[in-house]
C-alpha cells in the first residue's frame, strides 16, 4: 500500500480563476478541458434562495433605516462574516502524485469520491463552487461554500451566515485559538478522505504525528519549511487573484470606450437635429411673411363675399381698335 500526505487548507477563494475565466502562469492551457465541474452557482441568486424568507420576517415591524433591504451587500460590506469560504483538497504532491501519471489519474478518482457525498455530509454548507483541476501540477479540489444556520434564536435574522455556528451544528466544538471549530471540521475530512483513499491502496502518511523527538534545530527547519510552502501557495493564488483584477480592469476601459464612441455619436445627432430644427425655423418664418402679405387680399375678398355674395370682378377697358379675339384672350380670360 503505498503512503501519500493529505492536505486540506483555506483557499483564496478566487472564483474566476476556479472556472478559468482567465489562465493564470501555473496552468497548463493544453489540460483545461481536463477539469470537472461539480457546481457553478450564481452567488447572489444563492443568497436570494437562502436568506430572502428570513429577511422579510426580519423586517416585518421595523423601521424603515433599521430594515435589511440587501442581505448580500450587507454581509459584503460588514466584518462580522465573509460571503463564503474556500477549502482545497489535495492528495501527495507534483513528486509523487503528478497530474498525467498513474499516481495522479489515482488521485483524481479519490477526490472524485471524496467530492461526490460533500454537501450531503455537510448540510449547513452549501455548496455553490466546485472545481476539481487537472491543469496545475497535482490534481486538487476547490470547494466553496456558504455557511449558515436556521432557526437561530439569538440577535438577527432566524436565517443567517454563521460559519462557527454551521459547523457547530455538524458537531464541532471549538476550544482554544489551535483547535477551532473550523481545523476540527478539516481535520475531520480529511480522515472520511483517508478512508476513501484506502479503498485505492493510499494509506494516508501523517508527517511530524509520529516521529520521534526532534532537535530544535531540525524542529525550527521544518516548521519553516512548511511556512514556505504555506507563503508559495498563497503567492500562487494573490498571483491568480491579481490576474483576475487585470482582466476585470481591460473590460472596465472597453466599456469606457464603447461609452465615449456612444457619447460621440449622440452628439453629433444633437447637432443634426439642431441644423434642422434650424432649417423649420427659417421655413416657418418664410411661411409667416408671405402669409403677412397674402393677409390684406384675402381680408378684402372676405369682404366683397360678405357684401356682394360673390367676388366682384372689374374687367378691363379694350383698348381704341383692338380686336375682339386679342381682348377675349388677354384679358377675359386672364
């Protein structure tokens, strides 16, 4: 049976980079598709579906500046609890269990198993983010999740985000700063992922529980050893996170542009439509004269209507000879 470590640890929780909205230095753009997707949950709709009932009995009753009208952007903004947490899970490393190998295809059907009964061993997590990567070095599971507890009797809301409550109502007590509800949880999965892990020949080998007593010497050398580890990992995610950020900042300047291109056009549609505006302006004004002097001739047939019933119409005198035929043309019928 061959021995390999099992690590459970906080994640960054860097959402974009679980689903590969961007490819960060230390993944492998030839393995993406490679990678499986337990659950892809919008988080805000997740909160609406948790939290949204117990909002309104919340409210019922209070005034309006004391009332809760986004719980999202509240525990957002607060400090109290974050929106959700990220643990990753991980079996051996890239010298012993590395992605493409028999190892490491070993490893993916452990975390696969593993993943498969989370939520259900684990009810007052949800889960709405899962990832299992197969494009980094070692094959990993990212399990992000909002933790909360119902029917809560204290200050607040009946329904509410709570990760030491969540995990005490799975049955974690927490004791002192080292032994937290929250390591007792990890520690705890990581045994049900030792036992899946047997059935596959992987007997879980826990460094520094059972060595013998170690010189200060080789203590301190170790324990850094593994604070550097800690700080590389951490390094690979801000790394990631910082991507993501740049990623969001080139699509915040197209908007901006698209924005600009639409403030161009709209302005020179004000000009257009001044320019014609300007062209009715000259057109009325025309009309008005020409109606100015047309006013006194139809104001004087008015009258001869009114007076005569009829328009009276003076012909003119023919001129000394003229013929009949000239002066029925030219000035009859005129």
């Amino acid at each position: 049976m061959m021995k390999r470590t099992i690590s459970g640890m906080i994640g960054a929780g860097s959402l974009a980079h679980n689903r590969r909205d961007f490819i960060a230095e230390n993944v492998d753009p030839d393995r993406v598709h490679l990678n499986i997707c337990y659950q892809n949950e919008n988080l805000k709709e997740v909160y609406k579906e948790l939290f949204d009932d117990s909002v309104k009995r919340y409210n019922v009753g209070k005034r309006k500046d004391r009332q809760i009208t986004n719980y999202y952007e509240k525990i957002r903004q607060g400090k109290q609890e974050k929106l959700f947490h990220e643990v990753i899970f991980q079996i051996g490393n890239r010298e012993d269990m590395a992605v493409g190998t028999t190892e490491g295809d070993l490893a993916v059907k452990v975390l696969d198993e593993y993943v498969k009964n989370f939520q259900q061993r684990n009810p007052t997590l949800h889960v709405f983010s899962c990832y299992l990567h197969q494009d980094e070095a070692t094959p990993h599971l990212h399990i992000d999740f909002v933790p909360y507890v119902t029917g809560w009797k204290g200050k607040g809301m009946d329904t509410r985000v709570s990760l030491k409550q969540a995990l005490k109502s799975l049955g974690f007590q927490g004791g002192n700063k080292h032994d937290t509800e929250l390591n007792q949880w990890i520690n705890h999965e990581k045994e049900v992922f030792a036992e899946i892990a047997r059935k596959y020949g992987i007997e879980w080998e826990q460094k520094g529980t059972h060595e013998e007593h170690l010189d200060v010497y080789n203590f301190k050398k170790k324990e850094r050893k593994k604070e550097v580890q800690a700080l590389e990992r951490e390094k690979e995610y801000l790394t990631a996170e910082n991507e993501g950020l740049t990623a969001q900042i080139a699509e915040a300047r197209a908007d901006i542009q698209l924005l600009k291109d639409d403030k161009e056009q709209a302005v020179k549609d004000k000009e257009e439509a001044e320019k014609r505006a300007e062209k009715a302006e000259k057109d009325l004004h025309s009309l008005e004269e020409r109606r100015e002097r047309l006013q006194p001739v139809m104001d004087n047939v008015s009258k001869e209507i009114k007076e005569y019933g009829t328009v009276k119409t003076l012909l003119p005198e023919a001129g000394t000879l003229e013929r009949a035929t000239t002066y029925r043309d030219k000035k009859i019928k005129a």
